[in-house]
C-alpha cells in the first residue's frame, strides 16, 4: 500500500513542479490501483479541456471503484465536450446523495438542463434531484428557469412525482417570501394555488400548502377566497379541506372561535382537528388559551398537535405550564420529550416553572429507589426492555451509536455496571453527572443566554449542543460568561413513566443490548 501512496504523491509532485504532462496522466488513468486512478482524474483537470484526454477519462464512468467515478463526475465540468458522461455516472449512481451534490456543481450554469434529464427518470433519487435542482434555480433568482420551471410543472406529461419534487424544491429555500422578487413570487403562487382543488393528487396539493405557507401568500386575493369558501362551506373532500384550513394559517381574520369549535368537535378526523389546531393558535395567545382549554375532551393525537403549538413561542409555552399549575394538565399526560425540553428550555424562568411543576409530585429520591428497588430482583427480558428504551430513553440516549438521539452519554458504557447503580443513576440523575455532559449557561455579549451541552471546543469557538441533538457553534468574542449547572440535564421522575416489571426490562436491555 505504501508504494501506491508513493506513486499519487509522485503524480502530485510532478505536477507541482510543472513536469506533469498528458501521457503520464493518460497512463495513470489505466493504472490497477484504484487510489493512482482517482488522483490521476484530478490531476488531469489542469490539462482540460483536451479532446483525447477526455477520451481516455470517458472510459472510467463504469470504473469498479465508487471513489474513481465520484471524482470523474466531479471532473467532467472541467470538459470542453458535452458532458454527457457527467449524467451517465450519475444515472447509475443516482440514489447516492454525494454523487447528486457533485452532479449539480458539474452542471453549474447549466442546471435546466439536468433537470430535463430528471424528469426522464424514474430511478431511485430522481425525485431527490429534481427538488435539489428546482432549490438551486430558485436560489440563483434565475428568472428564466423559474419560469421553465413554472411550466414544467405545469405540462400534461409532468408525472406527479416530479410535480411534487418541483414545488418541495422550491420551498426549500430559506427566507424563500423575501428572496423572491414580488412579480416572480405572485407568480409562482398564481401556478401553485391551482393544485389547492379537491381533485389534485394529494401529495401535489400537500407540496404545494407548504410552498404558499412558505411564500407566505396572504395577498392572493382569489386563493384566500377559495379558503374562505372551503372552510364556511365544507366540502366531504377531507383532505381538501384539511388542506384549506392548513393555509387559512396565513389568513389568520377567517379565524374565530366559533369557527374553531366546529372543526375541533369528536366527531371529525384526526387531521381536520389537528389542522385546525395549528391554524387556529397561530392568530394568537387567546386561541393558544382556548385550545388547552379543551384538553381533557381531547384525544392523544390531538394532544399532541397542541403541545407541539405550545412549544411554538415563550407565551404559549407559559399558558402550557399555567394549566400544569392548576392541575388541568398532568404531568402524566406530557411525552417524557416534550417534559426533557421544557426542563431544559433556554429562558431561565419557563426552565425553572417547568421542573417546579413536572417534579412536584416525585416525592423524595430515596423514597422512589426504594419503591423501584424490586425491579433488581426480577428476571428482565432485554427485548421488552429495548421497547421501554425508545419510548423513555431515546430522546436523549443512544447505546453503541444508534437507536436515539446523540444528546447525552452513550449508554453502552453502562453494561458492566452493577444493576443497584444503574437504577440509582435513573431515579437520582443528580448524584453523578459524567465528565463532558454538564448542562451550560451562555451569557453573551448581546444579554441573550444560551444553553446546552459543550460538544466541542477549540481557541476561538464552542460547539453547543442542544437535547434535540443539534449543535450551534458560538464565537468565543460573543460570551460574556459561562456557567455549568449543579444539576444533570436529566430531569428526576422518569421512573413515573413505567412500573418495576418495566424497569426491570429496561435494566437488563442496559446490561445486555445486543440480546
């Protein structure tokens, strides 16, 4: 392997030294090593274009190795022929998200074109390519494929799936109502708001409400007509009208509580309840107020649309926690994710609020291990246990890097531990935090605070990560102070969320995951 690495390096030093020429590259390209092939295409990019070196580079696109026709792909917008060899590698390599990243640098400037190619195929990652290169149309603000775009969608012969990878590339882009000039974005609802019929496919007319929700479309004066219609008028269409109440979000004047309570009655679908409810709650606090409000006539999807509408804003989130305090709410009935986040939200007072009234009821620590303490003594089934796992664990844990969110420490390295520590780290997370996984306040310079987990950091920056298992990267010139919190990211009181038989599953998953 050694004198393979030699020779890539002697090609890159030749050339460095400007000695390289097109023979000894044309002969790299033949060479069996794989590594001296992929080298030799780069290399040959300062040669290009040339005719019969593109010739010899051409015969690499069915190359064995999937490095070599990476790198060729990346290599063909270097060529001066038409770069029909760019869309055969990426034809049979199209379910590959790195070959369709390469794809749309090969063709830069040219992007209509791939996209004409797109929408022949029916292969695996098609539909993933037509969404990335109607994104980057949108982005360049280029005018003229948006208008070929427009059209596109809009002729005889467009399959459905590549209607819906269209629209959903479109709204892809960030900030997408103020990055369009005003005629192009009127435009582009004009087109869109004709699938807001009953009689489109439901995954082009579902596309198209997340488009106009994102062009943000409150000033169509014929869609919010169709709305308006829509929803004093129900039509039996479901999905139609669950659509239409989606958009009405954008509208928030139809709104009123009236209208709300005959869309939240038992007796309609899941989604009409739900869509409403999303709707209903962004015209604001008083609606947020109305729907909790409802709470115990509710049912468990429906709960869930509206602690996800909760958690929208610091208002609805303390509305949330008001009702939590007067006993309408029980804990019981918030997700243990959702009970994580509030105990862990970035404003000090709602984190504070939240733990006061999700850890109210846990009673003393030693109480609530000794309570669980029977759990030691049954045989647990590891497979049951890999259940309780997802369900209370999951949303902070991974065990051996998979089946949860990389938030706090992997639990794998808790399977040559005694079981009677295990359990006594679950009820009593305070008694050992591990190294690297304290819960940090950030104040910046701006007064904002920040708060996480430091995943990294280097001279200059910390990478902070949050329970969702995202990570935010913060200058070090921006923080005022940092301070770690006595207490562990882990909330007490999860035991509540399973019975000892449970907790007995779930010990003996953590000492053997792998079952």
């Amino acid at each position: 392997m050694d004198h393979l690495k030699k020779q890539s390096r002697m090609l890159s030093n030749l050339n460095n030294c400007n000695m390289l020429d097109t023979n000894m590259v044309a002969d790299a390209l033949q060479h069996p090593d794989a590594g001296v092939r992929e080298t030799a295409i780069k290399l040959a990019e300062h040669f290009l274009p040339n005719a019969g070196l593109e010739e010899k580079l051409a015969k690499l696109a069915h190359d064995p190795d999937v490095k070599v026709r990476y790198q060729l792909l990346c290599t063909a917008s270097f060529f001066g022929s038409e770069q029909n060899i760019g869309a055969g590698i990426l034809d049979k390599n199209l379910n590959d998200h790195w070959f369709r990243i390469a794809a749309l640098a090969t063709y830069h400037g040219r992007e209509e074109q791939l996209l004409a190619k797109m929408l022949k195929n029916e292969k695996e990652g098609a539909a993933e390519m037509i969404a990335s290169i109607s994104a980057l149309i949108c982005l360049q603000k280029n005018e003229k494929g948006l208008n070929e775009l427009l059209g596109l969608m809009n002729a005889k012969n467009s399959s459905t799936s590549a209607t819906v990878a269209m629209v959903q590339g479109i709204a892809m882009v960030p900030d997408l109502a103020q990055h369009l000039a005003p005629a192009i974005r009127q435009k582009i609802i004009g087109t869109i708001s004709k699938y807001i019929v009953p009689s489109s496919p439901a995954s082009i007319r579902d596309a198209s409400v997340g488009l106009l929700l994102a062009l943000q479309a409150s000033g169509d004066e014929v869609l919010a007509q169709k709305i308006k219609d829509a929803l004093l008028k129900p039509t039996p269409e479901e999905g139609y009208l669950a659509s239409c109440i989606a958009l009405s979000a954008i509208y928030p004047s139809i709104w009123s509580q009236e209208l709300a309570t005959r869309f939240m009655q038992p007796d309609q679908p899941v989604e009409i309840q739900t869509a409403t409810i999303h709707a209903f709650a962004r015209t604001g606090p008083s609606a947020m107020q109305w729907l909790l409000n409802q709470w115990k006539g509710l049912t468990v999807p429906v709960r869930k649309a509206v602690l996800e509408q909760s958690m929208q804003d610091s208002i609805s989130t303390s509305l949330l926690l008001g009702k939590l305090a007067t006993g309408d709410i029980t804990s019981s009935a918030i997700p243990w994710s959702t009970q994580v986040s509030l105990m862990n939200h970035e404003i000090i007072p709602i984190r504070k609020k939240a733990r006061e009234q999700l850890t109210k009821n846990t009673g003393g620590r030693d109480e609530a291990l000794k309570a669980y303490e029977p759990a030691l003594k049954l045989e647990g089934d590891p497979a049951k246990g890999a259940t309780v796992f997802a369900k209370n664990c999951s949303v902070c844990h991974q065990v051996g890097n998979k089946d949860g969110i990389a938030f706090g420490p992997d639990l794998a390295s808790v399977a040559n531990r005694d079981p009677y520590f295990i359990l006594s780290d679950i009820i009593k997370p305070d008694r050992s935090i591990a190294d690297g996984y304290e819960w940090w306040e950030i104040t910046l310079r701006n007064g904002n605070t920040v708060n996480g987990i430091i995943a990294s950091e280097t001279a200059t920056a910390i990478a902070l990560r949050d329970p969702s298992g995202s990570t935010k990267m913060i200058n070090r010139s921006q923080i005022s102070s940092l301070q770690a919190s006595p207490n562990s990211v882990m909330p007490a009181g999860l035991e509540q969320n399973m019975t000892v038989a449970e907790m007995a599953h779930l010990l003996a998953f953590l000492k053997k995951p792998s079952y």
